[in-house]
C-alpha cells in the first residue's frame, strides 16, 4: 500500500462512492497520471505534515501485517528483508571497493 503524505480518511464510508471527493483527500493508488502534479501540489511537505505521515504508514503496517487474529511470519520478514536491502545499499560501495582490491 503506498504511504500518501496528503491527509487521508483511514475508514472507508459507503457513502463516499456517492460523493465526488477532492483531490487532496485521494490516496496515491487512486490519483490518476495526469492529477500526479497537481495532487503532489496538495501535499503538506512540512515537517509536522511529513511525520503525520510517517505515523500513520507505521500505524497501518502495525494493523496489517501485525496486529492481526491469524498472523504469520508475512510483517516480519518483510521488515527483515527491506532492513537487509537498505543495509547493502548503504554499504554497497564500501563492499564495491573491496571486490576490486580482491583481485587487483
């Protein structure tokens, strides 16, 4: 699920198909290409707007993959995983270096 930093309602209201809901209010899986600029534009970049964002991404990851009846081992190893990527990332031209002193 993309983590938008527009504010979002978390539940969805039956009636909500009913009424035409701003662009501001839209999550980013459901802006069009085209509404891409001008969404972005409606976006808080603030550093208040950028944690309230952060938040509620962590709040529902916790309630997704986490917090759930049946859980399995899905919210944990994605976490392992995404650790280990951005890990070697960090490191990758430190470990880049080490390959050509190997053999040169």
């Amino acid at each position: 699920d993309a983590l938008p930093i527009c504010p979002v309602a978390d539940t969805f209201d039956s009636k909500m198909a009913d009424k035409a809901v701003s662009l501001a209010e839209k999550r980013l899986m459901d802006v069009k290409l085209g509404q891409l600029p001008a969404w972005l534009a409606s976006c808080d970049f603030t550093p208040n707007g950028i944690l309230k964002s952060v938040r509620r991404g962590h709040s529902r990851y916790l309630n997704k993959y986490i917090n759930v009846k049946k859980g399995g081992i899905g919210g944990v190893s994605m976490f392992i995983v995404g650790y280990i990527v951005l890990s070697y990332v960090w490191e990758y031209d430190h470990i880049k270096h080490d390959r050509w002193r190997k053999y040169h």
